[in-house]
C-alpha cells in the first residue's frame, strides 16, 4: 500500500464520520505526540493543514503548519488520523 499523505488521513477521518461531529482530533492520554521534551501536539486540524502544539505542561499553544515538522512525526499523525477513522467506522458499523 502506498503512504497516505496527511490530507487523505484527514479526509479518511472526516468521511467515516456520518454525522459530521468535528472539524477537529484531540488526542487523549498516549495518543498525545510528544515532539521533544518540551512540546506536544494536542490537537489535529481536519479542515487544513496545521496541528496544534502545547508548550509544555499547561503553556501556551499555537496553531502549526504540519509540513514544518518532521517526516517522522507527520507519520505518527497520520497513523492517528487513521486509527481514529478506523474507530469511527467501527462504531458505525455496529450501529447498522
């Protein structure tokens, strides 16, 4: 299978939910990606093509273009982005 590009993982995530929820992904506990000691991503955009980083514990957070990072942590947010379409999926296939 070829790599997904973080725009087709944003849009596997927003076609597998029906009901349109969010325009958004906010990771919980270890789904948070951690980008060095000091900084995380806490929130991936689903409508263009930033994340949110937090500085630090409580600090201050600012929106990110996602090209700016690393391929390595655009690989864990896509990873993300389709663990958390799978699940949306999922959850909609028990409810058919």
């Amino acid at each position: 299978m070829d790599k997904m590009s973080f725009r087709e993982a944003q849009l596997a995530v927003l076609g597998a939910d029906r009901i349109r929820r969010t325009n958004k992904v906010i990771p919980e506990g270890m789904q948070i990606i951690p980008i060095g000691d000091m900084i995380e991503i806490v929130e991936i955009c689903l409508d263009k093509p930033f994340v949110v980083v937090r500085m630090g514990d409580g600090g201050p957070e600012s929106y990110c273009p996602i090209d700016k990072f690393s391929e390595s942590v655009q690989d864990e947010c896509i990873d993300l982005l389709r663990e958390v379409a799978f699940n949306i999926d999922q959850e909609f296939a028990k409810e058919d």
